[in-house]
C-alpha cells in the first residue's frame, strides 16, 4: 500500500518542500547590483525596480552597486560579495543580452559553482508570453556561488518586475535556505 501523504518521509528520504520552505530564513541580504557602462543611480531604473521590490518584501538591501559591463569588473566584484557575510543572494541587472558588450552571463557562467537552469527557462517562457520571440534574446541565469545565490536579469524595468515578482521574490527565501545547506 502507498505511504498517505501527510505520513513522514522515509529515513534518508529528501523532506518535502514544504518543509524546507519552513526552514528557510524569514529575511534575505541581497546585494544589487546593475551592470551598465550608461547607467547611474538617477537612471537606472531596473535597479530602481529590484528595490523597489525589495523594499515591499521582508527581505533586506545589504549592498547596492553599480558596475561598469567589464568583465574584470564583474569578476571582481562578485568574487567580493562570494565572500561577504552580510550578503545571502545577489540579484544583478543588465548585460543579459546578445550584444557584444554584454558580458554578465559570459562572467557569471565562469564562476557558479551550481547552476540552476529551471530559472533561465522559465523567465523565457514567462517573457515569450509577454514580448513574443525576442524573448530568446534573454540570457538570464542563475545559481550559487560561494554558498550565495545569484539571479541575472536584464536592465528593462519590466523584464525586472517579471523576474522578480513571478520568479525571485517566491522563492528567494527557500533558495537561499537550500544554498545554505538546508
């Protein structure tokens, strides 16, 4: 006879999700980071959006960065916030597309140590239902690095919103819980 659903699962058997959304921290420390060679705090309204965000969430803004689309640049700053013991995730914009100075995923694909595909492909199909075939021109990826999560977005506010609010901000705790070993 099959186990009911609400019994306990096996020993060694995986807990449900359930359970480790539970165990999930209540608040995460995000790090914001925009990639743009254009961008300042004045214009840069995608991370505007993230913010925005995040401020109507319980999750919290640890850093906020604005960084030229240099690999080198890229690189080095996240190699920093790898490490930082106040950042749980890092949540960048920009430099997601096809054109030759986008480098953020070029970097990024470089350095995760784990990388979470479902969140690519999802933000794509969710974008194809909004702007159609140019929806393949997204490269957004995701995974961890150095125990932190690490989600890409591309600079439009709107493709911002969508990622955060269909995809990010419901799963952002458990994310996070699941990185850490949880």
């Amino acid at each position: 006879m099959p186990p009911h659903p609400h019994d306990p699962p096996p020993a060694g058997a995986p807990a449900p999700p359930d359970q480790h959304r539970a165990a999930a921290p209540a608040a995460v420390r995000c790090a914001v980071v925009t990639v743009s060679d254009t961008r300042t705090e004045a214009d840069d309204r995608g991370g505007a959006a993230i913010l925005e965000l995040l401020d109507s969430s319980p999750h919290t803004v640890a850093e906020r960065r604005i960084i030229p689309d240099e690999p080198v640049a890229i690189e080095q700053l996240l190699d920093t916030l790898a490490v930082h013991q106040e950042v749980d995730a890092v949540l960048l914009t920009g430099g997601t597309g096809i054109a030759p100075r986008d480098n953020t995923i070029d970097v990024v694909e470089r350095l995760l140590d784990k990388t979470l595909p479902g969140y690519g492909e999802l933000f794509r199909m969710l974008s194809y239902q909004q702007i159609g075939p140019a929806a393949m021109l997204s490269r957004a990826t995701a995974g961890v690095i150095g125990g932190k999560v690490l989600l890409t977005m591309p600079g439009s506010p709107n493709a911002v919103r969508l990622a955060m609010e269909k995809l990010i901000l419901p799963e952002l705790s458990h994310l996070v819980g699941q990185a850490r070993g949880g």
